[in-house]
C-alpha cells in the first residue's frame, strides 16, 4: 500500500483552498475573497491555488506577518 506523503504548508508552493484556510485561520468565502481579490492567485485548468511565496509577501505587505521562509532564516 502506498503511503500519502504528508507536507509542511511552509514547505509547499501552492496552498489548495483548504490549506490556504487553514494557513489564514479564515473561513472558505474568506479564502475565496482573497484568492480573486490578491496577487496570489493561480489557476492551473479549473482549480484555484494561492502561491505561498507571493502570500507572505502580500501578508507581510498588508500586517508585517513573518512567513515561514523568514522565520527559518
């Protein structure tokens, strides 16, 4: 039987809905908001990413947020 591999959400690149969710701590119309409203939006087909490098930028942006690529540095 194969194993999922489990990942970080610091170390992905795209954050699928439900992880972007759960990066924010905000809900799903939250989330959706942001992704067609920020610079951090991806489509690939009929999905919806956010790219987490252009997120914490935006994040550290709008509320001086540390991202996880700044805080292991």
């Amino acid at each position: 039987m194969k194993e999922a591999k489990m990942f970080n959400v610091c170390e992905k690149g795209l954050l699928s809905i439900p992880e972007m969710m759960e990066y924010l701590g905000v809900g799903y119309n939250t989330a959706l908001e942001l992704l067609h409203t920020g610079p951090f939006c991806v489509r690939i087909g009929r999905r919806v990413f956010a790219n987490r490098a252009k997120l914490d930028e935006w994040l550290s942006e709008k509320s001086g947020i540390y991202s996880c690529v700044e805080n292991a540095l």
